[in-house]
C-alpha cells in the first residue's frame, strides 16, 4: 500500500500560524493527536491572503489528484495513489459501471435482469463520462434526470417510520419512488416527465440582464392509473462521480462542527446535518451523498441506483423488481436476472464491491491557472460574498480511512455537506430523511469548471434549470441570498472574475 499524501512538508510552514476561531475549535477528532490536530486547523484555515494560490491548492484531492489533464476523460481517471493491485479493481468496477444490462431471460446471464422498469441500462447512462446529468431538451434525453416521487404519511405507523428514519420517504402507492420511464418488451413504462419554463428578466450592478427560467414538472401517458394526491415531484440530475471516497473519508466531526440548525453565530446560515440508516448495519450515520444527503456511503448509493434506477438487486438491496410496487401485478410476474448458481441476487458479489471502490477512487482533476490574476480576484469575491459559508473550501480526511490511499489527505471540495434552506424559488416540497422540502446539500464544487468539456453543456442545480454558473448563483435564495445578493451587486468585472474563478476548480 501506498503511503498517504505527506502534509508534513507543506505543513510545517503553517503549523505556526493561529488556529482559527471557527466551529470545530471545541471538537476534538478521535483520529488526531493534539499535534495533528494543531496542524490540521492552521492549514484548513480560511485564507485572507489573495495575492497567490494557496499551498497545495492546485491538487483538489491531495495525492489522489488526477494528474490527467483537460479532456473529456477528465473524470474518469483512477487516483494516482491506489496500489497497483487495486487499479485492477478500478478497471473491474468501471467494467460493471459501464455494463448495459438486458431484460430477462436471456442467454447473458451474467448480464440480465434489467428493470423490469427502469430509468437507465447502465450507471454510465446517467452518469456520462463519470460526470454531470442534464435536463431532457434538444437533441438531449431523459436518461439522466428523472423525478422523485414522495407523499405524505397517511397513518401514524407511517409517520413513525419517517421519524425513526426507517424510511428515508413514502412512494406513491401505485408508482414508486420515482417515476420510471422506460420498461422491458411486454411492459408498460410508467409514464413520462413534463417539464415547461417561464422566463423572467434579472438585471444586475451595471446593466447585465439575464433571463431564468422557472420550471413546472408534471407527468404524462400514466399507465396504472393515478398518482396518490399528496405524491410530490423533485426532478434530480445525476451528479458527477469524482472524489466520493474523499468526501466518505471526511472526519464526521468536522462536519458536524460546521452545523448551525438553529443560527446561534446570527450570521444567517443554519447548517444542519442529515442523518441516514446504514442499509446493512442500520445504524444511524451522517448523510453525505445525494441531493438531500439521504445516503451515509458510497456503497448505500450505489446500491439504491442499482435497484431504483436500473432494476439490478445486490445484496445490500435485494429487489429484484426493482421500484415495481405490489399495484403493479405484470411487473412482478416478470422474469428476474437472478441465477441460483451464482447467488440470490441478479448482481451477487463481487458486483457492489467493484463498482463502490470505482466509485470511490475516482479522482478529482487538478485546478487549472491557479496563479490567474483574474481567478484570484473571483477567489476574493467568492469568499468577500460570503460564498464559503456554505462551500467551505477544504477539510483533511481521517486517518482512520478505510483505504489509506484517502486517509489524512488535504483536499478542496467547496461544500460542507450539510442541509441548507435554499428558499421557496429552489424548493421541491419533498421531505426526504431530515431534509424539508426547501432544503438541498450543498454540492461540492470540484471540477464544476470542466463540465462543458467532460459532458458538453453547462446545466446546473438539481434539476438543470441554470444553463450557466452566472444562472445557477441567482437562484441562490434562503441562507445563501446574501451571496447571491452580493454577486448581483459587484461590478461586472468582479462577477466575471468569480465566474473564471468557478471555472478554474
């Protein structure tokens, strides 16, 4: 095994630096030893200095940077620092990642059981080139973006298994967890997403005008019947895949110690942690993965879009049906993919394993033009504005990592993985775990600068809505509308700055 990232070089420069009078200087991480800790604090430290790049800076994710380049692979790159030995498993998972599953029975049977409804054949459908979904227009599908479907609790039993997070959130009774759109031969698709756009004018300090727009989803060809009144639509894109086992190796302390649920510092941002129930163990742990960080791991993650996305069981989640509910009778009379002589799931061991570690080793790209004058006078606006609150730039992972290839790394994801109220213009209504309907983890912003390149367009936020950064800050409302505010009002130089700046990560 390869040694981790050596801090010890950049480090003792900064050691000496006072620690920051932050949140997390009252926790004490079970992986540090007071020195450690000491260190850690002076160079995670938010820096005031923007004449020159940041020590380290350049290499988003410590030592298992990719070192690859711009291009359209940009995200598909291994971390240089896995074993050899593991790189074969890294070949193995994105082997499975891109696999296209077929419908059962057929004479793959290493590779059927698909669906039998489904939203994609392959996790790369969604995730293309290991990167970012977009909105179903031009000559673009739906394959990666699709609507969660939620409603509220009709008894109190339901209620309760909300409460003791036994159930992240209740499917519509005929449909699911979310609206599938495609179906093996024979089978009806449950339906399709609807999505129309009301444009509105902003004008910002300076003159500039950019027009948002608003979309309203609806379904369309329901084919077993109505939806439950109270179901809920919130359209999801996939997000890109780099860095997720960085983001697991985050010591859960300081996270934690970034939360603010109830605004006692005034400053206006009110962080609050997700919880999340281990699907294996069903221990309560932090949430850190998807758009309302319902999943505490890489491997949860993995295994909900097998079974919700693609219809594939695992042993960590055994439907073999996939998302078909008991209304829907023809759907649980299809064929399975399930092979005795190879396990009692249609993706038996080693599948899950494989792609999880792809999953995550998967490298962030290094930032580019780090030294730019104008990216430096976006960093400045970026943290003036009151960006960091929320996306705060670095942390370094535990030593205690499962994989020391992630342990005591430094690493700049721009998020703090908490809960944040985004305002009424963002809200989906959907509770999901401790989520409310207004609420969204904030994205980590690594390699945000490369999307045109790796999936040729530029669609953000949860739903794609933005069709660019500029759009995508002006949506900002609830905690971050100060930010947003502050955007709006500098001068067209410093809001093209900030803009280069995004693009440099």
């Amino acid at each position: 095994m390869k040694a981790p990232f050596a801090l010890a070089a950049g480090l003792a420069l900064l050691v000496s630096t006072a620690i920051p009078s932050s949140a997390g200087d009252g926790v004490i991480r079970g992986d540090l030893s007071p020195k450690d800790l000491a260190r850690v604090r002076a160079v995670t430290k938010p820096t005031g200095d923007f004449s020159k790049a940041e020590p380290f800076e350049i290499r988003q994710g410590g030592a298992g940077t990719s070192r690859h380049g711009v291009s359209r692979d940009a995200f598909s790159q291994f971390a240089p620092n896995i074993t050899f030995a593991e790189e074969q498993d890294f070949k193995l998972g994105n082997a499975l990642f891109t696999k296209l599953w077929v419908s059962s029975p057929s004479s793959t049977q290493a590779s059927d059981g698909l669906g039998p409804l489904f939203n994609a054949r392959s996790c790369q459908s969604c995730h293309v080139k290991d990167g970012r979904g977009h909105p179903p227009e031009g000559a673009r599908d739906a394959t990666s973006m699709f609507l969660r479907l939620a409603r509220a609790p009709a008894t109190l039993e339901e209620r309760s298994k909300l409460e003791r997070l036994e159930v992240m959130s209740l499917p519509d009774p005929v449909y699911g967890g979310q609206l599938q759109d495609q179906a093996v031969p024979g089978l009806s698709a449950e339906g399709r997403m609807v999505i129309t756009y009301d444009e509105r004018a902003v004008t910002l300090a300076g003159g500039e005008t950019v027009m948002l727009r608003k979309p309203t989803y609806s379904v369309a060809d329901l084919a077993y019947g109505p939806l439950d009144p109270t179901t809920t639509f919130s359209p999801r894109i996939a997000n890109p895949m780099i860095g997720l086992g960085l983001i697991e190796a985050i010591a859960e302390e300081d996270i934690l110690a970034r939360a603010d649920p109830d605004d006692h510092d005034g400053d206006g941002i009110s962080g609050k942690a997700a919880r999340a129930r281990d699907h294996r163990t069903g221990e309560i742990k932090l949430g850190r993965f998807g758009w309302k960080a319902q999943n505490a791991s890489v491997r949860d993650q993995s295994a909900n879009a097998f079974a919700g996305d693609i219809g594939i069981s695992t042993p960590d989640d055994p439907r073999s049906f996939g998302d078909c509910t008991p209304a829907q009778v023809q759907c649980l009379a299809s064929a399975t993919g399930v092979q005795a002589r190879l396990g009692d799931t249609e993706a038996p061991d080693p599948v899950l394993d494989l792609v999880t570690f792809y999953a995550k080793s998967l490298a962030p790209p290094a930032r580019r033009d780090v030294d730019d004058a104008n990216v430096l006078r976006g960093k400045k606006l970026f943290y003036d504005s009151g960006c960091t609150a929320c996306h705060t730039p670095k942390f370094v992972t535990s030593r205690k990592a499962d994989n020391q290839a992630q342990a005591f790394q430094l690493i700049w994801p721009y998020s703090d993985f908490l809960l944040h109220d985004m305002g009424e213009d963002l809200a989906d209504g959907q509770a999901v775990g401790d989520a409310t309907g207004t609420e969204w983890r904030t994205p980590p912003l690594w390699g945000i600068g490369l999307t045109k390149t790796v999936n040729g367009h530029t669609f953000f936020l949860h739903d794609g809505r933005a069709r660019s950064l500029t759009e995508a800050i002006l949506w900002h409302g609830g905690e971050a509308k100060a930010a947003r505010n502050a955007f709006a009002a500098a001068n067209p130089e410093d809001r093209k700055a900030l803009i280069t700046f995004l693009e440099s990560l």
